[in-house]
C-alpha cells in the first residue's frame, strides 16, 4: 500500500462497494467493519453462501491496478447469536474468527459441512 497509496486507497473503496452490494443484496446485514473487513449476518446460511461466492466472483473479475491487487479472505459459519447494541456476540463468531485467521487469501478452505454443500449442491434460498 505504501508504494501506491491512491491506487490502493481507490481499490479498497472498490473492494468495499462490491462486499456490500453483494450482502446486502441478499438481504444480509452488515453489522460491523473493521479496516477491510465485513461482518454479516443473514437470515439462512445458504443466502451467506450466496453472497460470498457473489462476492468473490466480482471480486476475481474486477480490472484492479496492477499496483494495488485485491485478494480477500471469507469465512462462513451459521448458529445462534446474541445481538446486543447492535454488535453480535457468541460461539459462532468465534468460530468464525478462528476459520478467517486460518484461510489464505486466494484459497477455498471450509468445515466439513461446508465442503459438503460445495460438492453435492445446496438447496436454493428461499427468496
């Protein structure tokens, strides 16, 4: 970032457009940023899974500079949460946390039951 500061300042300000449109565009919740980070909630996994595999779609095809290349990080999880001022709190976040520390950008990792659905199919959302 530091060698092309505005390049990566414009893509970043791309990167964040993309993430929201494709969230919110499957009537999930952005709830929290953190730098580059998005955290959402949705109301059923499989509309998350819609979004991040929307997201990194876009994200793979968008033209970014040659100086400022964008490569993300998602991790998905499902489970209850308390929502409190409106920030999330719980197990699952946690987990969540510990699956984003772990991925490599540029790379498919994911639970058990995740890799499942990747392989045999998921249902459709319900829209």
């Amino acid at each position: 970032m530091q060698a092309a500061p505005h390049a990566m300042q414009a893509a970043l300000a791309r990167h964040d457009a993309i993430l929201r449109h494709d969230i919110e565009a499957r009537g999930g919740h952005v709830f929290k940023t953190a730098g580059d980070a998005f955290y959402a909630a949705f109301a059923t996994p499989w509309l998350a899974l819609e979004a991040a595999l929307a997201a990194q779609q876009a994200l793979r095809t968008e033209p970014w500079p040659p100086q400022a290349p964008i490569r993300v990080r998602i991790a998905l999880h499902s489970g209850s949460a308390e929502l409190r001022d409106g920030d999330y709190f719980g197990p699952p976040l946690n987990h969540v946390a510990r699956l984003l520390s772990a991925a490599t950008a540029g790379r498919r990792s994911s639970p058990h039951s995740r890799a499942s659905c990747a392989t045999t199919g998921c249902p459709q959302a319900r829209r």
